[in-house]
C-alpha cells in the first residue's frame, strides 16, 4: 500500500482520503436524521454503525466490480484492492461515535449527545479540507477557503437535521 511506503496513515487520508471524507458525511447525517429518531444512545450508535456499514459494502462492492471489470483483476485480487481502498470509510465512523459515548458517558443526554458528535464531525471535515490545502500547496487564505468548504458541507448537514426535526 502506498502509504504504508509513506509512513503511517492511520484516519487513512493519504491512501484514501476520500473514504474518510464519504464516511464523516456519511456518519455526521445518519446522526443528524437519527439523533431525534432514536431513543437512546444503544439506538443511535446502531443506525451509525448500520448506516455506515451499509455505504462501505456498496462501495467495496462497487470497487471491486471496477477493479476486475476496467483491470481484468481476479475477483478475489480485486476484492482485496477494495478493502485496502475502502476501509476509511468504515473508519471514519470511530471518532464521532467516540464523541457519541463520551459525551453520553459524561452525563449528557441523547439529543446533547448527538449535538456533540454532529459538531465533532463537521470538526473533522473542516480539518480534513484545510489539511487537503495544506497538501495541496495553497497559500493561508487558500486553505482556509479549503476549510471552509469542509465547514460549509457539515453545517449542509446541520441543516438537513434542523429541517427533518
């Protein structure tokens, strides 16, 4: 894996950034729709898990499909490829769920809970765009539009919780 070559990429932003990018989204809303849905933490975590889950089989399916389609790899050697390239997206579900549980852990209740843990996620979305600035050479106001636009698409998914509650 190339970013093993690299040194250690454990959020996995270098081997496969976008994965981590798909995951935080995709994990910020699944709280936002079921933060108000649910009825305890349990609950919440499992439509994290769930929903997550489901977004990173269809896209591990996906890649491996194009793998061996557009490669002519062996199913079985591109089924492995896809692992190494979508696991991020798993991944990306571990710090807002960690948020999740301490947040409750320390007293909050749900719905402050999951405030929490959508705030985390758009926390990580705004570093992960200013990072990939960073990465990409633009200069400091270049970076902080970068962020920006991470910080934009997590307070899209602000709104979509305020909206369906």
């Amino acid at each position: 894996m190339v970013a093993e070559a690299k040194g250690r990429d454990p959020l996995g932003l270098r081997a496969g950034g976008e994965g981590t990018i798909t995951g935080t989204v995709v994990c910020a809303a699944a709280i936002a729709y079921s933060g108000g849905h649910t009825d305890s933490v349990a609950a919440l975590s499992g439509v994290i898990l769930g929903t997550v889950a489901v977004y990173w089989i269809a896209h591990l399916h996906a890649v491996t499909i194009g793998s061996a389609l557009t490669h002519r790899h062996h199913p079985l050697a591109a089924f492995e490829h896809a692992l190494g390239e979508t696991w991020p997206i798993a991944g990306a579900s571990v710090v807002p769920l960690a948020v999740l549980l301490a947040a409750s852990l320390f007293g909050a209740d749900l719905r402050t809970a999951a405030w929490i843990a959508l705030g985390a996620s758009i926390a990580l979305l705004t570093a992960y765009s200013y990072l990939a600035g960073v990465r990409g050479g633009l200069d400091t106001w270049g970076r902080i539009a970068s962020g920006l636009a991470g910080l934009g698409l997590g307070l899209l998914v602000v709104a979509l919780k305020v909206a369906l509650h």
